[in-house]
C-alpha cells in the first residue's frame, strides 16, 4: 500500500476547496507541540507530499452548514490497484493518552467521511499518531474505548512515512 499523490490532489472534494490541499509537513507543524521532534518528519519537508488537510475541508465546505468534525489528515492509498482514502487523526500535542475519547474520536471519522463522500472507498483502518513516547499507553487506550477492533490502529510519529509513504 503506497500514497496516490494524483488521486489525492485531484479528489472531487477539493473542486471547490482547493486550499484544503496541504503538503503534510505543513499540518503536522501546525499540530506538533514540540519542536526538536520535527527532526522525525525531515522526510516530508524535502519531499512534498500533499495531502488534504481534514480541517481546511471542513472550514471550506462548512461555511453554510454545521461544521463537523474532521480528522487532520486524509489521502488516498492504492492497494492491488484499488484507490482507498485513509483517515489520520494527529495527537502530536498530547502527552499522555488520559484525554482521549471515543466519541470525538468516532466524530472525526464521521465527519471526514461525510465530507469527501463515496468516490473512493475508505481505507479499512483508521490512523491514530502519537509520540513514540506514549505509543502503548495510547494503544492501550484506544484497544479499550473501541474493544480491541483492529480497524482502529496508533502509528507513532516515526511510522507514518514508512507505512505509507
């Protein structure tokens, strides 16, 4: 499984939101807290991987109607020439799992799903990033709120790129 830059930049949910389209490196400077760690994503800032930002699409599409709740990062991966889009929420700003809960969780997958309709189906796994500091404590967590479904899946900060990229 590897990221479709093609099929993600020209997603039908960006005709109208053409600001939603972001390289990565830029969202997750906007939701990392600390620093010194953005060494961990150099990759994405020597190589412009663009994306769509979860909430740009929402501040453009919601200015007429309720704004939901999106994930941060949403993009399209083929698998055995299938195009799937995956839905990556950020916790980079967290240091400890505690505050987390399932139905903001759950929203934000909701939301992003709404938002970039049915024209590729979603990806069977959602995408959780966290610090490599907090990954099983997050893991823990996140086993507990959804009972052990594996379709909910914490990648640390360090395994985004090679998973997908």
């Amino acid at each position: 499984m590897k990221f479709n830059q093609e099929v993600t930049q020209n997603h039908p949910c960006l005709l109208n939101c053409k600001c939603a389209l972001q390289n990565i490196y830029d969202i997750i400077l906007k939701d990392c807290q600390d620093s010194t760690l953005l060494n961990h994503f150099i990759f994405f800032k020597e190589n412009t991987k663009m994306v769509i930002s979860g909430d740009e699409l929402e501040k453009c599409l919601a200015l007429n109607e309720n704004k939901l709740k999106s994930v941060d990062i949403i993009f399209c991966i083929t698998v055995n020439n299938i195009n799937k889009m995956v839905l990556v929420e950020l916790k980079l700003n967290k240091t400890n799992s505690g505050n987390i809960k399932k139905v903001d969780l759950e929203n934000k997958i909701d939301g992003s799903k709404k938002r970039i309709g049915n024209v590729y189906p979603i990806y069977e796994n959602y995408y959780f990033v966290f610090y490599e500091s907090i990954k099983a404590e997050a893991t823990k967590k996140i086993k507990n709120l959804f009972q052990n479904s594996g379709k909910y899946v914490v990648l640390s900060h360090k395994e985004i790129q090679p998973t997908f990229f």
